[in-house]
C-alpha cells in the first residue's frame, strides 16, 4: 500500500510540473484576409466597427501572444487549408504553406480539400511547408509523388516532453476529392 501511495505522488508530481497548450485550427479554406461573420471579405466599414474575424495577421498575432504566455504550446491544423478564396485560386497550396510557416505549425494532419486538385496541386505545398504533415488512415503505396512526405503521425519533444500526434483524414476523400 505504501508502495502504491508513493507512486500515485510520484506521478502527480510528474504530471503537474508539464502542461501543455493545444492550439488548434481547421477548415481555413484559405481564408488569409480576415472576415466579416459570412465568411465573405471585411469591408472597411465592418473593420472599423469590429466586426471582422479571422485572417493570417489576427492568428499570427494570437498564437505568437499565447507562445509568449504559456512555455509549452503545440499549434496544430486538422486540415482543408485549400479552397474558398482568391489566394488558393491564384497561388494554390503555396499561399497555404508561406503562412502556415509564418505562423509556425508544429504539425498539420491532411484533408480532404487538399486532393481537389489531385496529387499535382498538393506536391507544392507538401514539399514548402516546414512542419510535419501527418494522416494514419492514408495508404500512399500507389502515390510514389506522396511516399516519405505525408507519415501516419509524428513525435515532438516540447518541454522536454516527447508529444505524440496522430493525423486521420476522411474516409470520404476518395469520393468528395481527387486523391
């Protein structure tokens, strides 16, 4: 019983001294520029009153804040940064990498929204994005391109804590997207 006591304050004494901040994000569907609450671009007026969300600058700005108020912060995206606005239409997954950089994720799991270009259209992102990309369920046997680039999941050492990270994407993407 002593022995069992003695391990149960170890590992509360353990545990308490490592917390960890999860930021997370998804869906972003290129959406770079802040928003008014439809999603559509804010206009001056909508700015000025504050009603506009969202945008590169706005989530640099948060996570940099957060990095400097917690020591131990890991910055995940579930994915679908690709698709909804100019920026991936004139620069396709590029846009998504420079700011997913800037804004420094730690690991990104892919999306659906990532294949709709096919492989092609997710080679430039995949290979400028400096963080992991990570999906468990996607089998890349056929997809010589992908091999190496996408793993099931990854380990990072944050506090000197080693965090693992599992990714998982729709089952849906073959059917909704072009894998």
């Amino acid at each position: 019983m002593i022995r069992a006591f003695v391990l149960s304050l170890t590992l509360s004494a353990v545990a308490s001294e490592f917390q960890l901040t999860i930021l997370h994000t998804n869906d972003v569907h290129a959406r770079i520029e802040q928003t008014d609450i439809n999603s559509a671009p804010c206009t001056t007026d909508a700015a000025a009153n504050g009603k506009c969300f969202g945008g590169a600058a706005r989530l640099r700005t948060k996570v940099q804040e957060l990095r400097a108020k917690f020591p131990n912060v890991l910055l995940l995206d579930a994915g679908d940064q690709f698709q909804g606005t100019i920026w991936f239409y004139k620069f396709g997954g590029l846009a998504a990498a420079s700011f997913m950089n800037l804004i420094q994720y730690d690991v990104m799991a892919i999306g659906n929204h990532e294949f709709d270009t096919g492989v092609a259209g997710l080679l430039p992102f995949v290979r400028n994005v400096s963080f992991p990309l990570i999906s468990s369920n996607m089998n890349l046997n056929n997809t010589p391109p992908l091999q190496g680039l996408i793993k099931p999941s990854t380990v990072l050492t944050i506090g000197g804590q080693r965090i693992g990270v599992v990714g998982y994407t729709t089952t849906d993407t073959s059917f909704i997207s072009q894998p």
